[in-house]
C-alpha cells in the first residue's frame, strides 16, 4: 500500500469487477483520472478478513478504498 497513493481493495479487478460497488468505484476514480492500484479481495481471504477487522466492518467486505496523505505525514 505504501508505493501507491490510492489503492482499491475490490472484488475482482478493473476490467472485470465482480459487484455493482466495485464497478462504480472504478468508474468513479477514472472518470476523475485517479491513479490507482488494486487489489482482488476475492482472491485473498486472509487479506479480506483483515480488512475487515482493521475497519470494523460487521458485513461482506464490498470495497475498501487506502488514500495516502502526503499532508497527514
């Protein structure tokens, strides 16, 4: 996470996404010409139980979005 400044914790991946949020987050960050990586939460479940551990997430993990903050260094 620290190489890149937005990184979207999806299902599936940007080509493909595999739900309605995944997609639209997708669509929401290239229409604003946001740079991105990505991670495919459906491939790692050990990664996508963190996550939802780390953000107190009670329901399926849908999308998690990591901003980096030059600002709050």
């Amino acid at each position: 996470m620290n190489k890149h400044k937005v990184v979207l914790f999806m299902k599936g991946n940007p080509s493909s996404p595999k739900c309605g949020f995944s997609r639209q987050t997708v669509g929401l960050l290239r229409e604003k010409g946001v740079e991105f990586a990505w991670f495919d939460i459906l491939s790692d479940e050990e990664v996508r139980q963190g996550l939802k551990r780390v953000n107190d997430w009670p329901s399926k993990l849908l999308a998690c979005l990591s901003v980096q903050n030059s600002a709050m260094r």
